[in-house]
C-alpha cells in the first residue's frame, strides 16, 4: 500500500469520524440555546392553551351515586367511563388531567367498583371540587365588579327616545345625493 493511502486511511478517517462526533455533541447543546432564544432569555415564554382530558367529575356527582345503582343508572350520572378495561370488569375508572401553563398539573381519578350489574363503591384519589369551584378555576381573567345590567331601564330608555337621532358633525362634509360618486377607473380583467 502506498505510504499516501496509508496515512490518509490512518488520519483522514478517525479525523471524520471525532469531526462528526463533535457536529452531533453540538445539536444536544444548541437545542438549549435555541430555547433560550425563542424566549429571549426566560424574559418571555410563548402561549400554551390549556388541556383539559378526560371525565370532570365532581363531587355533586359523586354525592348522587348510591350503593345499588345499575350500571346505566351511575353512566347517567358520571358518563361513559375513561377506562373500562375487560380485564376489570368489576371496575370504571373516570381519570381527568388538567394542565394550564404555569401550573402544576392536576390530576384526579375516581373508580367505581361494581358487583354484576350492582354499583357497590365509589373511590377517589382526593377531595373533588364542587360544580362551582371547577368553573372558577377555569376562569383566567376574574371579572372585576358586578356583570353590567343587560335591559335598558325605563328612564334610559325614554331618555334615548327624547335625544332623537344625532346630528351629523359640522366638521363632516355633508353627503349631496343628487351627485354620484366619482367612477373609478379599473385595468380591464382580460388582456384584448
């Protein structure tokens, strides 16, 4: 073998090979800093929409259930379940998952243990939140106040009715309807 070739075969080679080593290292570093980045340096972050999965079950729900329903009886209350596995048949699990950013996770599972056809038990993971609590806790922006009345009362609405229709600003050039709008002038659509 030529002295050429062999040095190249000894250099060029591993020389590649710690070269494209290196080029793989640096696309674990560079997603960091693309991140660092996109957020300009943790000062913004970017829009994540909430996710919200699974049955919401709670407790008014579950106070509703009773030793001895049917199934249909506790699928009307808390709809069809998440999980309900052939394997466990005795059992319904209704899992929800809430994730908003900025927040940890909320996690909550409820079970329902049957016997036949008998519901028998209801067990969950933690206490649930009321009908009202959950719908609070969805809200982002809490509205400031009292909501606006959305029926005019008898005094603004005689009030409107003496105001009558508005004048027309004296700065705002009066419309002459016997005098049409000047034509405008449009490049014909096909070329002739």
């Amino acid at each position: 073998m030529p002295p050429i070739a062999y040095l190249r075969r000894r250099l060029v080679v591993p020389a590649a090979l710690g070269l494209a080593a290196l080029g793989l290292a640096g696309c674990s570093s560079m997603d960091g800093l693309s991140q660092r980045l996109s957020t300009l340096g943790g000062v913004i972050t970017p829009y994540r929409i909430d996710i919200l999965q699974g049955n919401v079950v709670v407790r008014e729900q579950v106070e509703a259930l009773q030793p001895g329903m049917s199934r249909q009886q506790v699928q009307a209350i808390l709809g069809t379940p998440l999980v309900a596995s052939i394997f466990h048949a005795d059992r319904w699990d209704y899992v929800f998952t809430y994730q908003r950013q900025g927040q940890p996770v909320q996690r909550r599972v409820v079970t329902v243990w049957f016997e036949g056809d008998r519901m028998v038990r209801v067990q969950t993971d933690g206490e649930l939140p009321t009908e009202r609590e959950f719908v609070a806790s969805l809200q982002v922006r809490r509205p400031s106040g009292e909501a606006p009345p959305l029926q005019a009362s008898d005094e603004q609405l005689q009030a409107a009715q003496a105001a009558g229709p508005k004048a027309p600003a004296a700065d705002a050039p009066a419309a002459n309807p016997a005098t049409p709008p000047a034509a405008a002038s449009y490049p014909p659509l096909e070329a002739r």
